[in-house]
C-alpha cells in the first residue's frame, strides 16, 4: 500500500497511461496517448527526435504534469499525488538518465549510496556493502574512489544504473541509454539492462532509436509520432508490418510522414518573391 | 570515506571560530564595551542654557566614570532652555542633590558628554528629579575668543530688529544652515546676501513659530559645530520683555571668527590660511 | 518564441524578476524546516562559501585598511587631526566599507560559484535526478546554500573588519608614526558596539548576506540550463547582487543611523 509500484503484483499492466495530452509552447506534444506498459517486460519507446519521448518518461515519474489524462502507474494516479507521495513512488522507480547525471560533488561510491543516505539510517557497513554489490553487478567496483569527471561516458552510464538499482526498484526508467557509448560499452550497458530484466524482474521502459539495441533487447516496441502511438508490437516483425510510419523510421528514409521541413509559410513570400512569381 | 566530510567539518569549524574571535575582538578591542547600557537605571532631568553637540545615548560620567547614558533632549517651545534626560545606573543612586551636571567634551574633537560633579547635599536625588545645578557647553569660538582676546565684533547696525541680522562676516554659512537656541535647531537661515552699500552681509533667518517668545535684545552669532563642522546661527537670548516679531531685525550679532586663524595660532605648526578666504564682507 | 522573456520593457521585466524572487525567497524558507535532515549538507556549503572565501576576505580586507588610513593621515594632517585617523578607519569600515565591500566580494567570489554550480546542475540533469531520487533541490540544494550565505556574511564580515583594523594600525602606528595608545584610545573612545558593531557589521552583513545568497540561488535554479544560460546567470549574479547591495545599504543606512 505504502508502495504503489509494488501494489498491484496481479495486473499485468504496472504503467497505464489513457488520454494523456500535452502542449508545450503551443506545440501538441502528446494527443490524447493511450498506452499500457506490461509489467516484468522490456518495453522500448521508439519515434524520431522532439515527438515527446523523454516528455513522456518524465510524465511518469511525475516530473511534469500532463494538460489532460490520467497516468496509473501501479494502480496509482500519478498526477493526483501530493509531493510526499510522489516522493515515495519514486523510491521504487529507478530513472536512468540520458547523460547519466552523477552528482559531481561526490565520487562514484558516495553517488550510489546518495539515495541510501537520504532515505535509510542503516549502519555504516550495510551501506558500505550495499554500494558495493551494486557497483560489482556494474563491473565497476574498483571505481569506487573515482570523481564522477574521471569516468568516460558508458562508465558513467552504469554508475547511474548502480545508483538506479540500489533500492531494487521494480520500474526502471531508461532515457537514451545508448547515445554516444562505443560499441563496447553499448553491449555492456544492453547486457545489463537484460540482466536486471530477466535476473530479477525488473519492469524496464526504454526510450531509444538505436534499432539494432532495441531488437536485442525489448520484448515489445511502441513507435510514437505526432503525439499517438502509431504502432506497436513485436520488435522483430513491427518493421515488416508495412505502415508508412514504420516503413519511413525503420527504413531510414529522408521524408514521408515524418516531415523533413518544420512547419513553416509559403517559401515564396517569405523570401519576398511572391509578387515576382506572378 | 568519512574523511573528506569530517574535513570539511574542521575547516567549517574553524571558520566560524575565527568569524566570532574577530567578532569579540572588534566588540572589544576596538570599541568601548562599556557604551552597552546595562543593568537598571533610574532617570533624572537636567537644563541646560546650551547643550552644544550632545546627542542622545551619549555618555554620563562621575569622576570621569560611565554611569548612565543620555535619554533624551527635547526643547518646550516656550523655554530657551533644553530639557535633558539622564538615565543612571541604579547602583549609582547616591548622587546628591545639589549635584552640578556639565557638558564636556572629550578632547578637542571629541564627542560630548555629561558630567556630574557631587555636591554636598545630604539628600539624594530621586528618580525622577532634577538637577538644579547645571553648567552648559561652552562654543569653540566664545573659549577660544577668550583665549585669545579677540572675541566677535558686536555690530550695532541700525534699524529696527527683525528676524534679519547682519554681519560683518559670515565665514562660509549658507542658506539652509540651521538656527539654533541652546543648541537646538528651531529654524533655517533663509538667505545669505551680501549689502553693497555696508559691506556686509545680510542674512534672513525663518524661526519656526512655536519659538515666538524669543526676546528681542537677543544676539545672533554664527558659530561652527565643533571644529571643523559646519557654520549655524547660535542665538543666544537676551532679557528683554519685548519679544521677536515677523519682520525685526536682530540688533546684537556676531560673525563667524576666522577659525583657520585661529587654530593657526592655536596649533604651533599651524597650517596657512591662506587657502580658503571665508569671509563674503569687506577684507 | 518566449515573447514574455525576450521582449517587454525593462521595467516589466525587472519587477518580474523581483516577484519571481520574493517567491522563490518564500519557497526557501518554506524549506528550512525539511532542510534540518541535511545539515551536513549546509556545513559542506558553510565550508565552500565561507572558508573558501577567508583568503580574498583577509587581503582585501588588510588592504582597505592601509589605503583608507594613507589616504585619512594626509588629509587629517591638514586639520593637524592626523590622531583621530584610527577612529575614522574604524568608523567607516564598520558602517560601510566593512560590510558593502564584503558583500561585493562575496557576491563575486562565493555568489557566482553558487549560480553555476546550481546552472550546470541543472544542465546535467543532477537536479532532476535528484527529484528522481525523492530528494527536494530545494530542501537539499537551495537552502543549503542560503542559510551557509546568511551565516557567512557576518562572519566574513566580522574578520574583514578585524583585518581592516589591522591594516590600519600597521600603516598608521608602524609606517607613518601615530602613537598607539592615541590610536587605540581614540578608536575605543567612539566606536559603539550597538550603531557600530551591531547595527553596521553584523545586521548590514547579515542583510546582505541573505540577498547575495537569494539572488545566487535564484539565478541559479531560474536560468535556462545551457552553458549560455549558465554563464549568463553567472553574470546576471554579479550585477544584481551589486545593485541590490548598494540600494540596501542605502535604505538601511537611512533606517539605522
């Protein structure tokens, strides 16, 4: 009861999303969005840049209200939560973000017991050894002592994913996990995330357009754009399934229904030549 | 691991050590402590024809000893005299009754203060009492005229008086300088012109109407607030029944001195004075 | 386009800023009490902004002092008064230089490091991990750092005075020859611990201290969080804090003396 992530282990849906709408300066960002994240799954959230992926994350957690809709996230209306609520939701959901966000005041094992510190009293010692089982699973024990600056960026990347997992959440949220990691590093953090996913179960929502990771990874697949979901299903037949949305992301193409020109007036009058063409 | 941090604790501490050591080194090192009024007092009047430069919460002393501080100075508009509050350590309450209070000043330059000086009265003076017996300041120029023998030029300009008064020098006052009585201000000098015909310089003072009781032989002088504050006119009350009216003029002046000069002669390696010529009237 | 941001008159804009700080101030102190769990926190920034500023404090302070009593011995010397130069050092630094020069050095010093670190915070998402972690910024990073500023103005406050102090006494008793007990003895004989000490070092720093801190903080969580904004803020602290610091001191003089 005290916590929502955990409180519904029967519904398979742990993220229920119905109606959401948004507009940020004036623009529409989410368009009435139904969406059902299923729990213990991989789901990858995939669409081109600006269509509101990582809006949409943030609308979970609570971060930003969304104009119109209702967010369940274990049964739980998130946009009805006080802030101590919310604060408590949060304890059970790990949020990885894109550019890792280490606290740069401290080193790598005072970063992964940050939430331990702010929430439990638990002695020195268990804290001591909490941190450094999660940074084992990492691979990054040894890190311990270094500044967050020391580290490049896939290390960085999986302190944050220590620091993410040190409550054992049941929702972990993954913002472009992949972006700027080499090919190494890319592998390490996907074998982590399918790690975490299928060694305990951890519900996993990742925000990606790296194609070839999401196909090894998610079990389902939601391509966003223009606010709805467009289309979704299995990673590996949902680039088959012939739509022109998916046709155009998986298949790279330059235009189609993802515009290539931002919206703008006639090209001709604003270059001032709309009299000249007449 | 906890080392950083408790580091960070020491070096805190010791900042906020050395803030307060140089907070208890400036309260009592470099001020004096004592100016804090402390403990109960009890409060005792005293008149004074002339309080000079004494301001509120400025010290009272026996023996040279601070016992008390200044209260409050007021003037009655009907009075030529201000009515000064002392407030006294309680366990200072043997001050006899025909004690005499003075005005002092520390130093040349110093601030002023009140002194008392004891009788030989059996009775104490009670809370709330009065010293009868007081002793005003003493303006820079009149001890210094004294001490020199030169004291002001008393022009006998005629006419009728007003509350206009002519000089034959009136050193660098202004228009807005104050006008005081026993040292209060009660008015403004208006104008400041110099007369082309003698040679000296008109001068227009406004009186606040309160003070309409002021007698008409008083004298008007112009005097320096300590030495080298700015120039007031000082009217010093005569004892004629007749009082000032819209319109007199003041018989009885007394110009600004030539201080320069004065502390010239006063200081033996006196600076020249040639520097600043304060008079507007004749050479 | 933001119309609201770019544009409006500067008035408008002003004022907007001066709202949205006296709502932010609100929101500070309506963290205090959830902002006791982190006193360590606030010891660390006591450390950062405070002690970390005691090096420019100490010399800028030593030098005041020694400039303020060359320039007073030569023109006291005029009016032979060259005595009274300790008290005048004293007086001024305790009712004004002490206080209004502090501030500007700790506006510059500790002020704009508050604004970037918060910016860049913010800029890599430290901030909103935070939230993430169920941490409130505002308890755990906002004020913190605005009770450390309250606390630190005075005493930085305090020791540029000291040193100011000092300053003068080496110049005037050791280089220029005032006697030291005329030194010391007309100095105790004016400065007064209430207008002087009370009202002009420590409620003057204090005042200050609390608006330094509350515009640092401010530009901090309000700017856009891009090395632009960043660097921005940074500036933005500097020319407000100033400003508000000698529109104060103004006010306060006005009300104290």
């Amino acid at each position: 009861m005290t916590d929502p992530v955990r409180a519904t282990p029967d519904d398979p849906t742990l993220v229920r999303i119905r109606g959401l709408t948004t507009v940020l300066n004036g623009k529409t960002i989410f368009d009435a969005l139904d969406m059902d994240i299923p729990r213990g799954k991989v789901t990858a959230i995939m669409g081109p840049s600006g269509t509101g992926k990582t809006t949409l994350l943030k609308h979970i957690t609570g971060q930003m209200r969304a104009d119109a809709g209702s967010i369940h996230v274990g049964g739980r209306n998130v946009a009805g939560l006080s802030r101590e609520e919310l604060y408590k939701l949060r304890e059970g959901v790990g949020y990885l973000f894109q550019n890792s966000a280490l606290l740069t005041d401290f080193d790598v094992f005072e970063n992964v017991a940050f939430p331990l510190r702010q929430h439990t009293k638990l002695p020195e010692v268990l804290i001591r050894n909490l941190v450094l089982l999660k940074l084992q699973a990492v691979g990054l024990r040894g890190a311990a002592r270094l500044m967050p600056n020391e580290l490049s960026g896939g290390m960085a990347r999986r302190v944050a994913l220590a620091r993410a997992i040190v409550f054992d959440p049941q929702l972990i949220l993954y913002d472009e996990p992949f972006v700027g990691l080499d090919p190494v590093a890319l592998n390490q953090v996907l074998k982590l995330i399918r790690t975490l996913n299928k060694t305990l179960g951890i519900t996993s929502v990742l925000v990606s357009h790296e194609l070839d990771a999401v196909q090894q990874i998610a079990d389902h697949v939601m391509l966003l754009s223009n606010g709805k979901v467009v289309a979704q299903g299995d990673p590996r037949t949902i680039a088959g399934d012939g739509s022109p949305w998916t046709r155009q992301f998986f298949g790279g193409e330059a235009d189609g229904p993802i515009p290539f020109r931002y919206p703008a007036g006639d090209y001709a009058t604003e270059l001032g030549l709309a009299g000249v063409t007449k | 691991m906890s080392q950083p941090r408790s580091s960070y604790a020491v070096g805190t501490g010791l900042f906020i050590v050395l803030g307060f050591a140089a907070l208890a080194y400036l309260a009592t090192q470099t001020s004096s402590v004592a100016n804090v009024h402390q403990g109960d007092s009890y409060t005792v009047q005293a008149q004074f024809t002339n309080i000079g430069q004494l301001k509120e919460r400025a010290p009272v002393k026996i023996a040279g000893v601070r016992v008390g501080q200044v209260q409050s100075i007021t003037l009655k508009p009907d009075h030529d005299v201000a009515d000064v509050t002392l407030s006294i350590d309680r366990s200072y309450n043997h001050i006899p009754q025909d004690s005499v209070a003075t005005i002092f000043t520390s130093g040349l330059l110093g601030d002023q203060y009140v002194g008392i000086e004891y009788g030989s009265a059996k009775q104490a003076v009670a809370s709330g009492g009065t010293l009868a017996r007081t002793r005003s300041t003493q303006p820079l120029e009149e001890m210094l005229g004294k001490f020199f023998g030169a004291g002001g030029v008393v022009d006998n300009v005629g006419g009728s008086y007003a509350v206009k008064a002519s000089f034959t020098n009136v050193g660098t006052l202004s228009a807005g300088a104050p006008v005081k009585m026993a040292g209060v201000v009660i008015g403004s000098v208006q104008s400041v012109h110099a007369d082309p015909v003698k040679l000296n310089a008109d001068v227009v003072l406004s009186i606040d109407k309160r003070y309409d009781a002021i007698p008409d032989d008083s004298a008007a002088a112009v005097f320096t607030s300590g030495l080298i504050g700015t120039q007031y006119v000082a009217i010093q009350p005569g004892g004629s029944p007749d009082a000032l009216k819209d319109g007199d003029e003041m018989i009885l002046t007394q110009s600004a001195m030539q201080l320069e000069d004065l502390i010239g002669k006063f200081l033996v390696n006196g600076s020249s004075s040639d520097k600043k010529d304060a008079g507007n009237g004749s050479k | 386009m933001s119309a609201r941001g770019q544009h409006g008159n500067v008035v408008t804009q002003s004022l907007t800023q001066i709202g949205l700080c006296g709502l932010f101030l609100l929101t500070l102190l309506a963290a205090i009490p959830r902002s006791f769990r982190y006193l360590r926190e606030t010891t660390r920034q006591l450390w950062f902004v405070g002690a970390m500023s005691l090096t420019i404090i100490m010399v800028c302070g030593l030098f005041v002092g020694m400039v303020l009593m060359l320039q007073l011995y030569h023109v006291l010397s005029i009016f032979g008064g060259t005595s009274a130069s300790g008290m005048v050092v004293a007086l001024s630094v305790y009712r004004e230089l002490g206080p209004v020069v502090t501030a500007l050095l700790f506006a510059g010093r500790a002020g704009t490091a508050i604004t970037a670190e918060i910016g860049l915070m913010r800029a890599t998402d430290q901030i909103s991990a935070m939230e993430m972690m169920a941490v409130d910024p505002i308890a755990y990073v906002a004020t913190p750092r605005f009770l450390a500023g309250l606390i630190a103005m005075p005493l930085l406050c305090c020791v540029f005075c000291a040193m100011a102090v000092f300053g003068g006494h080496l110049v005037g008793v050791t280089w220029l020859g005032i006697d030291n007990g005329t030194f010391w003895s007309n100095m105790t004989a004016v400065v007064d611990v209430h207008t002087d000490i009370v009202n002009g070092v420590l409620f003057k720093s204090l005042a200050f201290g609390a608006v330094v801190s509350l515009i640092a903080v401010f530009q901090g969580f309000t700017t856009p969080p891009t090395s632009e904004g960043v660097a921005y803020a940074t500036t933005r602290t500097v020319v407000a804090s100033s400003i508000a610091i000698l529109a104060l001191d103004f006010v306060l003089t006005a009300f104290l003396m």
